[in-house]
C-alpha cells in the first residue's frame, strides 16, 4: 500500500493528512491556540483529593484541573507494565489504564494514602480533554522515541504485540536486555521489527539523554511545563513514518527545511521524498482533501453499492446505523443484506480512522439470518481495523446484530475539533418548526395583552414565520384582537434567525 503525508502549514493551524493509495486514511488539525498536551508532562499541585471516585484534581497550568485517577498513580515497586505495554501496543506512546481485574484493583491503594492536597507531583497527560472533562493524568511517565518507549522507574523490557512473528519478538527482547540501563524499562514500538542493535541503542541513548534534562527541570516551581512533545507534523512523522510511506509534501518552506533536518538526524534509515509544494491551488484543494474533510461533517457516508451509513456521535459513544438505501441487490435478500453489511464494515473501519472517533462504537448491522453470513461480517470487520494505528477491539455480533467496538480515545474526534455546538439548537440536532414558533409567538401576545389593552403591540419575525400567522393564523390573531382589546402588527425582519422574534408594546 503506497503512503503519502500532506502538510498544509500556516502561522496558526497546521493540518496533516496521512494518504493510502491517493485516499485520506487520517487527517489530523492543530492549532495555536489549542496545542495538543497529550504525552507532556508537567510539575503540578493536587487541588482536591476525592476518595468517593478514588481520584485527584491537579493543577498542571491548563485552563481546567486535570483528573488522576488512584490506578494511575506510581507506586514504588508497584506492578503496571502490563498495561503500559498493552497501551503503547498503538502507536500512542502515553498510558491509558482503564481495563483491570478485581484482583488488581484491589491492589490500588487507596488515593488518599497515596496523594494529599496541595502536594507536587510529576504526571504526564494521558488523554486530552474531551468534551467537560479535563485532561486525564498518569504518574506513569512515558518517553516515546522512534524504537523505543522509555519507561523511567522500571526493570522490564517488552515488545509491542503488533509484532506478531515469535522469532522477532524475542530477538528483539534479547537486544534490549542488551542495551538496557538499570531502572529504565524499555518497550520496542511496531516500527522497531527488522532493525538491528546499533540503531535501537542510538534510540535508547538519546532518550535517556532526553530523561536526564527532564529529570533538571523536575525543581522548578508548581504548576509547570517540563517537557513538550513534538508539534503535529513531528509527532506524526515520528509514529507514522514507516516503510511504505514514499513521500512528504509540504507549503511551508521554513518547516520543510525543519522536516529535513529532522529526518537526517532522527531518522537517517527513512528513504522518502520530501517536496516543497509551490502550486498557486492550496495544498489540500490539489490532492482532494479538503473535500473530504467538509464530508467529516456528515453524518450520511455512501457506499458504492447505494447503501449508507449513518453516525452520529454522543459524548460516551458513537452509534453507526447501516441502511441498504439504494441497493435491492440482485439475487435474493440475504445476499444484499450481506454485501451492503461487508461494504458497511470496510468503510466503518476507514471513517472511524479518517474522523479519529475513539471510545465504545455501537453498529448497528442490518440483521441477518444466517450465522455463517454474520461470522462473515465479523471477520471482515476485524480485518479492516487491524491497520488501524490506534488501539482497537471488536466484540462478537448480537442476536440484534450490534457489534461493540472499543477504540482507543486520547483525543477529540476530528469533527469535535473542526465543529461547535449549533447556538439555536443547542447540539441536539433538532430546532423548533416555523409552526411551533408561530403559536410561541401568539402565546406571548395573550401574555402581555391584558396589561396593555387599547395600545398597539408589534410582532417582529421572520418572513417564514410572519407568512403563517398573516395566513394560517390570522384567525388566531383576530380574536386576540377582539378579546384583549389590543391592535397586533406584524412585521416582516429578514434580519431575524426563523427561531428570533420580538414582541413589543408601544404607546
């Protein structure tokens, strides 16, 4: 599969999207008012410890308290790098511990054993803040570098799962036995399968170089930044840039000479073409990009076959309806209801990807009789997400035919970040009709009437609004006129939203 990278990079956003075979997998956005913080790692203060919800509010200097739940909280001689290796298993390189048993839970001291209020502390930023909810902490510290994931404090070695060959796994664990310092766990990221000792402990050597100087700014005062991860387009080069991407292409002259210079000294082994992109077109008008990401946006994605797909996203889940629409197959019921659910599964795993949706996912699959056909789906499924770069699970189909997927979230979804909440409907997709607003609006006059009676009284709305009472209405209107004894006017306000309307009396 043939890779590109697209840069597009202005004085406060910067926009990457990661192509395969010309079609955009991920699109990712940041900007400078709103940096990603995830895998920083800050000095801050306990605010508030909270025993009923075992967790603790920190102040790291962002505009909310961050949260630190108990299970997150170092322990010396303490056991968690199970799960920091399950969690660094996706390119992320920060933990996420949310998956524990009874038995390990029980071995989580209790917060306020461990955390008191106005104590520093050194956490690192695990998830970014989504929706109400501040950034999530971890005293896990993490150092993510292009081989390796750093964990300071620890004794153990690991390889990412995703190296699924049992031969490289274990050659790979015994070079980073090698090359391991005392107190220094180590964890061979995807990337690292294939590369030989000298590059990994170049990696390790920097890091621990990384460490040192993080480890100085560890005296300085409470709430403080100690260490920044890399901007977008580095961070993504450094987790995404593998073999199979052939090119970078950037509009930035200045961050393509920096793309440049960060590719000689970090990743010398990369043999891709970086390009400076001159066209007078945008850079994401040229490859087509910008049109996806108005359709990010939609709820509605089309499948070839005339099916659709619907998602819609809640702050906990996000729900995907799948539709046969367009498509009365050829043969016989089952078999469309088969080939529109195969086509749902391979674009479900792709827009999940390309609009970064994380947490649980529900599917709703059209239902199918046969078994065979649903272990069809289910297979199809699981296949597709297996290039997903984020950690991911796919639980077995239903009797309803849902499907439960799990999608590691550390971020906002890329809708989340490009939207805002409609003022008029206030996010719930739904707003009043011109009807409803009409017997608003007359409510409201028999409100006031009586206080006003022999005096004028002016109704501004809009056009729409304004045609239904004069005709629909007008009825209404005049026994409102001839029992409070009032003269309505009503007026036309092209300058008024359908949902805006003034009611005024005058002398």
């Amino acid at each position: 599969m043939s890779k590109e990278i697209i840069v597009n990079s202005t004085l406060n956003e910067v926009r990457v999207a990661i192509l395969e075979n010309g079609n955009p997998a991920e699109i990712y956005v940041e900007r400078a008012h709103s940096k990603n913080v995830a895998g920083n790692i800050y000095k801050g203060r306990v605010i508030k410890v909270l025993p009923g919800i075992q967790s603790a509010f920190v102040d790291v200097g962002l505009p909310k308290a961050a949260f630190l739940p108990a299970a997150d909280v170092y322990v010396e001689n303490g056991e968690r790098v199970s799960f920091l290796e399950n969690n660094i298993d996706s390119e992320r390189t920060v933990t996420d511990i949310d998956q524990m048993t009874e038995d390990e839970q029980k071995n989580i001291p209790p917060i306020e054993d461990m955390l008191k209020e106005g104590q520093e502390i050194v956490v690192q930023v695990a998830k970014e803040a989504i929706g109400q909810k501040g950034a999530r902490l971890t005293t896990h510290l993490t150092v993510p570098g292009r081989y390796i994931v750093l964990m300071p404090g620890y004794e153990h070695v690991g390889v990412s799962r995703k190296i699924e060959d049992e031969q490289e796994r274990d050659r790979l664990r015994d070079v980073l036995k090698a090359i391991k310092s005392p107190n220094m766990g180590l964890i061979a990221r995807t990337v690292t399968a294939g590369h030989d000792e000298e590059e990994l402990r170049a990696d390790v050597d920097y890091l621990s170089r990384l460490w040192s100087k993080i480890k100085d700014k560890m005296s300085g005062k409470s709430p403080c930044l100690i260490y920044e991860d890399h901007g977008l387009v580095f961070r993504i080069l450094r987790d995404a840039a593998t073999s199979d991407v052939s090119r970078i292409v950037i509009d930035n002259k200045a961050e393509f000479l920096k793309i440049k210079s960060f590719l000689r000294e970090f990743l010398p082994d990369m043999n891709m073409e970086v390009s400076l992109f001159t066209n007078d077109i945008p850079i994401f008008d040229y490859y087509n990009i910008e049109i996806e990401i108005g359709r990010i946006l939609d709820k509605k994605v089309w499948l070839k076959s005339g099916g659709y797909i619907i998602i819609d996203q809640a702050e906990a889940l996000t729900v995907v309806d799948v539709n046969t629409g367009k498509f009365v197959g050829k043969r016989n019921f089952e078999d469309t209801i088969l080939k529109t659910n195969l086509e749902a599964s391979k674009e479900i795993a792709w827009q999940l990807k390309l609009r970064n949706i994380g947490g649980i996912i529900i599917v709703d699959f059209i239902d199918m009789a046969k078994e065979e056909n649903q272990q069809k789906v289910m297979k199809a499924l699981e296949h597709e997400m297996k290039s997903d770069r984020a950690k991911a699970s796919v639980v077995n189909i239903s009797p309803l035919g849902l499907v439960e997927i799990t999608r590691k979230r550390v971020q906002e979804s890329l809708s989340r970040v490009l939207s805002e909440a409609c003022p008029y409907c206030e996010g719930r997709g739904l707003v009043k009709s011109k009807l409803t607003i009409c017997y608003d609006i007359l409510r409201e006059v028999r409100r006031i009437a009586p206080f006003f009676r022999n005096r004028r009284i002016v109704i501004e709305a809009h056009p729409d609004v304004v045609d239904i009472i004069l005709d629909d209405e007008k009825g209404s209107l005049g026994e409102i006129e001839l029992m409070m004894s009032v003269n309505v006017e009503v007026n036309a306000n092209h300058t008024l939203h359908i949902h805006d309307y003034e009611v005024t009396p005058l002398d």
